[in-house]
C-alpha cells in the first residue's frame, strides 16, 4: 500500500524585519546617505570642468565645433605632440620646477628664521615686526608691480631666473612667517631650555631642535608656495623676456589667440600644464594630507 507524504516546502521571507527597516530609518543613517549624497555631487561638479578638459584635448577642431559636449569619436594624439614641440614643454618644465623648489626652500628657510624669535620673543617691537609681516598677505600683488620691476631692474637681474624666485619668494614669505609663528608658539619651551643647558646656541636649537619639529607646517607651506609658482602668469611675462626662459602658464597662454582659439592646441597645453601636479598629489596624496592635518592639530 502507497501512502503519499505531502510535501512541505519552507518559505523565507523577503521583507526587512522591523528592526533593520528602524535602523535603516534612523536620524543618523540618513543624515550619512544624504551627506554622502551631497559630497559625491560636489566632488563630480568641481571634477567636470577636468574631465571636459581631457575630454577636449583628444577631438578635432571640427568635432568640438559642432558637437562641444561630445566625447571624441577618435583619439587625436597628434594634439599633444604638436603642442609638445610648440610650446617647448619640458623647458618650460625645467624651468618651472627650479624655480618653484628654488623658492620653496628660500622661504622655507627665511621665513622660519624670522617666525622663531618673532614667537619667542615677548614686546612691542616683536609684535610689530610680526605685523609689519602680516601686512604683506593684504597688500594687493598688482599694487607691487611697478616697485618689485624696478628693484629687480636696478640689482640687473631681469630675464634671470634669480629675479623671478626673489619677486617669488618676497610674495610668499609673509604667509611663512604666519605659519611658522603660530606653529612655534605651539611648541613647548622646555625642549629648547633642555638644549640650551646642554650647551646649545641658539641657532643649533633652531636648527637640530625647532626646525625638524616644523616638517607638517612646512608640508603646507609647500603646496600654497607650489601653486603660487605653478600658477603665476604675469610675473614670468613682466620679468623674463627671453622665450627660452619662461614658464609653463605663460607659454599655454600663448595658444589664447587675440581673436581666436584653437582648441586643440589650448585644451592639450592645458592638460599638459596640470599633469605634473597631479601626479604629484596622487602620488604624495597620503602624505600630503596627513602634513596638512598635523599642520593644523599643531
């Protein structure tokens, strides 16, 4: 005799449980989805006029003329070989980079020897002096022009790259001199009190003592004084006549045409002219950032 057992077949429920819908639901998970959300678009709206920048630097004039918001059909290396040889890149990246190491490690040096006994020092004069520095961060560039041009004329260091890093590295030292003094101060004077009863000078306690302790703020310092370099068109074209000697920023202008543009020499040059410092950070972006963050904690 056949008996037939029914089949039992067991169901799992889809649906979320209370409990997780709740936590899902609560204050606090929205409140990350919708920063989440809001820093995501953010970070897409300052990135696209990058990525339209790549984007251009591989179409043909005709392409971008009748399609500007088209992605090329075929990629036109040719773009960045001719603009390569127009424009003298990697001589106008020499140039660039020595100048703005050359001035990072000028004011570097200046600035941290002047913020030193600006921060230790206590009186009127000291608080003046430190002023008298911070004026220079409120005074407008242009406003410099005319007198920097003369000075660098009279010491006959037009079109030399040692006129260009002091006109450099008189316009970044003020902002040295604030970071390093408030870095400083911050430091307890008790290390440079242990120093001085070992036998230390003052400048050996600058040296072996003070300045390895600035390394997070000078990180900082490096990026602002960077860009300031990097970024500079007048200076370069006020200061510097011979065409071997510029930069890159005045050498991608020359592709901005009084009437016209041609967007497959500007849109490369452009890309070319950021490529290194994005390297640069992509490739130091840990450090970078943990300099920053220290600079700041401190």
């Amino acid at each position: 005799m056949n008996s037939s057992t029914p089949l039992k077949t067991n169901t799992v429920s889809t649906k979320p449980t209370s409990k997780r819908l709740n936590a899902l639901l609560a204050p606090r998970n929205i409140k990350k989805v919708t920063m989440t959300t809001l820093m995501s678009l953010c970070t897409l709206i300052i990135l696209s006029p990058v990525f339209y920048m790549i984007f251009m630097s591989f179409r043909t004039r005709r392409e971008i003329m009748l399609d500007p918001l088209g992605m090329p059909k075929t990629i036109q290396w040719e773009n960045y070989v001719n603009v390569i040889g127009d424009m003298n890149y990697f001589g106008t990246l020499f140039n660039t980079v020595g100048i703005t190491v050359t001035t990072i490690f000028m004011v570097a040096m200046l600035s941290s020897l002047a913020a030193y006994p600006l921060a230790r020092i206590r009186g009127k004069m000291s608080n003046f002096l430190y002023f008298f520095f911070l004026l220079g961060m409120i005074v407008p560039p242009f406003a410099a022009l005319t007198p920097l041009y003369l000075f660098i004329r009279d010491l006959g260091l037009l079109d030399t790259f040692a006129g260009l890093v002091i006109v450099y590295t008189a316009g970044n030292l003020p902002l040295g001199v604030f970071f390093y003094t408030s870095f400083i101060k911050a430091i307890p004077k008790e290390l440079e009190e242990a120093a001085r009863l070992d036998g230390a000078s003052y400048f050996k306690t600058y040296w072996y003592i003070i300045f390895p302790m600035l390394k997070p703020i000078t990180g900082t310092l490096a990026i602002f004084v960077t860009l300031s370099c990097w970024n500079d068109v007048v200076n370069p074209l006020l200061f510097i006549t011979t065409e071997a000697k510029l930069t890159l920023m005045p050498a991608v202008l020359r592709f901005l045409g009084t009437y016209s543009v041609d967007p497959t020499q500007l849109f490369p040059a452009a890309v070319l002219a950021s490529l290194p410092l994005l390297i640069v950070f992509f490739t130091l972006s840990k450090q970078i950032v943990n300099g920053m963050t220290a600079g700041a904690v401190k």
